[in-house]
C-alpha cells in the first residue's frame, strides 16, 4: 500500500507546488517560482455522474451528469507535473444533465472540456 | 523402455534436407549422385523384339532417389508435444507482455464503458504504468481484493490531485488534495457515483498496473478505440 503521505487544503496548492515529492524545492529555467495560473498549461477531462435508471433491466436508460475537472501541467528542470485545479480554478461546475439511450450508449452526449470551456466563457 | 527406445531413436536419426543449399556453378555439368548404368549394372544381353528396335525401358528413372516424403508437423509424437509447447509459449508471451483482452463489468466506467457486455483490449507494453499519461484508462490489481478493475489516472508520480469528489459538496476553494508519492498513481472511475477507486484506497503502486485498455469492443457489433480525453485548452488569463 502506499506510504503515509500527507494531505493540505485546497488553498495552500499555489504552495505545495513549490517542491517535489522528495521535499526539495523545485527549479524552474527562470528561476522563478512555479506560477499555476500564468506559467502552466490548462487541461480539462470530463467525467460523470451516471444513474442507471431501472438496474433489474439489460438495455435501461443511464442518465449523465457531466463533472468537469481542470489541471494545470506545469514545467520545472526535472520534467513536467499535473496539479489538478478543479476546485482551486473556482469555476462552477457543469451540471447539464444528458440521457443516454441504453446500453448500446446511443445518443449519449459527451461533453467536451472545449464546449464546456465556451460555455463558462473561457477562450480557446 | 521397450517404448522409448523407438522415439529416442526416431528423434536422433538425421533428417534429410527437404531442399539442397549447395550451389552448383553454371560451367559444370551437374554430376550424377547415383552411379551411371553403364558401371553398375552388369552387362547384360539385350533382347531384341520382332521389329528389330530395342523395347522401351525406364531402366534409368528408377534408379533415381526416391521423393522426399511430405512435409509433416505431427509425423511423430515428440514432435506434436514440442509444437504444442513452442505455441503456448509464444501465446503467453503474447498474451503477458504485448496485449490481451478481457471481459469487462460494473457500473463505474460508465459511460465510456456500458455496465454488461464490454471486451477491453488491454496493451500490456504498458504495464507498470509505463507511458501511461493523466487521462489514461488502466487495468490493475485492486489493492483490496484479488479482482482486476478498470479506471482512469488522474496523477502519476508527484502530481496533485483532489482526494474529494468534485461537486460533492465541495465548493471553489474547499476540499484536500494530496501529492501522489513515488511509485504510485491516481485513480479514478469515470462514474464518480458508482466507483469505488483511490478515494477509497489510496494511491496505488504502478506495479499493480496491468496495462492501458487502447480499445472497446462488443462481439460482432462494435469495436471503438479508447482515447485519452484530456483535450487541452488555452489558458483563460491569456497567457
């Protein structure tokens, strides 16, 4: 199992990604210490909420919610790293709810992060 | 022994080449193998029909070699177990360490993976999370159990991820995250409602990772590659 490792609050992430996971400070090219919001790249994934409407049947309705989740892929001298920004970003999640048609997953809708992104008003 | 004794012979007499490497160069008359009639056999007399020609013979077709026999890969018992064991070999190398597939059940995948009825193609070239990116579908060994799930990473190594579910009364600015630790990963199904994954468990070694599942498929009626869908986006600050 994995060791013991502490968890932080939403609110310090700005600062738990000033070091690694060895402890030590990481260094960027510029020297400069790691910006989530200006330096790193914006990723987006959907994932969802699904109910199976009538679970006693083979081909019943799933009903989706989509959730959306953000990350931020930041760059220092050893490599790149994913901080995932969904709550620390403060945006409002995107809560549509779409019917899927069945097992077949006809008629499911799939969210993508770029519509979801236009529909927050967020330029792509 | 009595049984033996005629396989160990059988397997340790020389095979004939089925076909002769050896060249012969063009200025040369090909010599024959087999002694030519006229110093092996013995003179003898030659019986003269009524119409005074010599009858017809094939005295010298038959004494060439005989053909070789046909090819056959299951001409002898030691040779059908041999065969049998290089196949199952070769598909367990296949099977362990290129690609296998699976059936695939539950509700926690949903919608990328419907509840019944899926067969997962698993690349095995990438387990122990070996290229494995965030956005990623793996197969692994549940931690807890001795059963192989399905789910989607959420952080390698180092990364930072939100051990809370989004949405799930967690608001802008609330919830804990943790550094996933070395040697590990996050992961989490795509039906946040219905999975039970490192929220539940923790961060999981990589090596309990089995592969990447690259494709779906349903039996006769479907088959859809299974991409990463992380799609990236411009930085909202106009950076």
């Amino acid at each position: 199992m994995a060791p013991p490792c502490p968890s932080f609050p939403v609110r310090h992430l700005a600062a738990a990604v000033q070091t690694s996971e060895d402890g030590k400070v990481r260094k960027t090219e510029n020297g400069r210490r790691i910006d989530l919001a200006g330096d790193c790249e914006l990723f987006g994934l959907v994932q969802y909420e699904c109910i199976v409407a009538r679970p006693e049947l083979g081909d019943s309705p799933v009903q989706c919610w989509p959730v959306q989740r953000w990350f931020r892929r930041c760059q220092d001298k050893k490599g790149s790293f994913t901080a995932e920004t969904t709550v620390w970003e403060g945006r409002s999640l995107a809560v549509t709810p779409t019917e899927t048609g069945g097992p077949q997953g006809q008629g499911v809708h799939m969210t993508t992060p770029a519509q979801v992104a236009a529909k927050n008003n967020i330029s792509s | 022994m009595g049984f033996i004794t005629p396989v160990l012979r059988g397997f340790l007499r020389p095979t004939r080449p089925r076909f002769s490497t050896k060249s012969i160069p063009l200025h040369q008359t090909p010599q024959p193998t087999t002694p030519s009639l006229s110093t092996s056999l013995p003179n003898k007399t030659t019986k003269i029909n009524s119409h005074g020609t010599e009858p017809h013979t094939n005295h010298g077709d038959s004494h060439e070699p005989p053909p070789p026999p046909p090819p056959s890969w299951f001409g002898h018992p030691f040779r059908v177990i041999l065969t049998t064991l290089k196949f199952v070999a070769f598909t367990h190398l296949l099977w362990e360490y290129v690609i296998s597939m699976a059936p695939a059940s539950g509700p926690s995948m949903l919608p990328t993976f419907e509840v019944l009825g899926e067969w997962l193609l698993v690349s095995k070239l990438h387990r122990f999370g070996r290229g494995v990116t965030v956005g990623d579908v793996v197969a692994y060994n549940i931690p807890i159990n001795d059963e192989v799930g399905v789910k989607r990473v959420l952080g390698l190594p180092g990364d930072y991820v939100l051990m809370d579910t989004p949405g799930d009364g967690v608001g802008p600015g609330e919830g804990n995250m943790i550094q996933v630790p070395k040697g590990h990963c996050w992961i989490v199904g795509d039906n946040l409602v219905a999975s039970r994954d490192s929220r539940y468990f923790g961060p999981v070694p990589l090596a309990l990772i089995r592969g990447k599942v690259i494709a779906t498929m349903r039996p006769f009626s479907e088959f859809r590659w299974i991409t990463n869908t992380s799609q990236k986006v411009s930085n909202p600050s106009g950076d």
